[in-house]
C-alpha cells in the first residue's frame, strides 16, 4: 500500500513558521485527524550561518480512515479564529487547491479535488 501523504503551505509572506505551527496544533487538537493521520512538520533547509529551517510545509500521513471532510472542517474552525487568515495550499497526489476563504462552497470544492487525488491502493 503506498502512503497517502497530504502537504499544506501558507502564502502569508513573513509569517509563515508561525501560522504554519498554529495550523499544526490546531490539527494535533482534532481528535479524529489525530486519529488518522500522522501530524508532521517539515522545516526549510537552513542557509549558511542560519540556525535552523523555518517551518515550511506541514504534513499529514494519512491511514485509511482518514475523512477530509474532518480536515475541511479543521481548516474552516482554525481559518475563523484568526484575523489575518493567510491562503493555504493543500497538495496530495499531484493536485493542489489554494484556499483564500473560508466560504463553504470553496472548501467543498476542496474535499471534491482531493478526494480525487487518492493514490491507487
């Protein structure tokens, strides 16, 4: 069985480590994504002389019980809570989807796609 991997990405330009680890607790706190799916974040390869990578891309490694009707519904919660709601892109399987809202019609249009995108079992 091949994994079933999921990526999201903020486009805030700045901020991004900082809503990216928001979006990941967020995830972490839903009882039944944490059920389903492995939590992951992955940090940006650091330059010369840096620290360490700002968190760049958070991803969830996903079972077969993973609904993303649970994940919709995460983002449209997580989205309401902050004032300065960057776009999020969600990738899996070769299809991406930004989101700029959270208008329900659009959020749907998400579950649709990436449904779609399932990799072959």
């Amino acid at each position: 069985m091949s994994e079933n991997v999921l990526s999201v990405r903020i486009a805030s330009g700045g901020s991004d480590d900082d809503v990216l680890r928001s979006f990941a607790r967020w995830l972490g706190e839903e009882p039944e994504i944490r059920r389903h799916a492995v939590i992951n974040g992955l940090a940006a390869v650091p330059g010369a002389g840096d620290m360490g990578g700002a968190l760049e891309v958070v991803q969830l490694v996903l079972d077969s019980g993973f609904q993303l009707a649970n994940l919709a519904l995460a983002y449209t919660a997580w989205r309401s809570t902050r004032s300065d709601a960057p776009a999020v892109t969600v990738s899996r399987g070769g299809v991406s989807i930004t989101l700029a809202s959270g208008d329900a019609e659009v959020v749907a249009r998400l579950v649709r796609e990436l449904e779609e995108a399932r990799p072959e079992q």
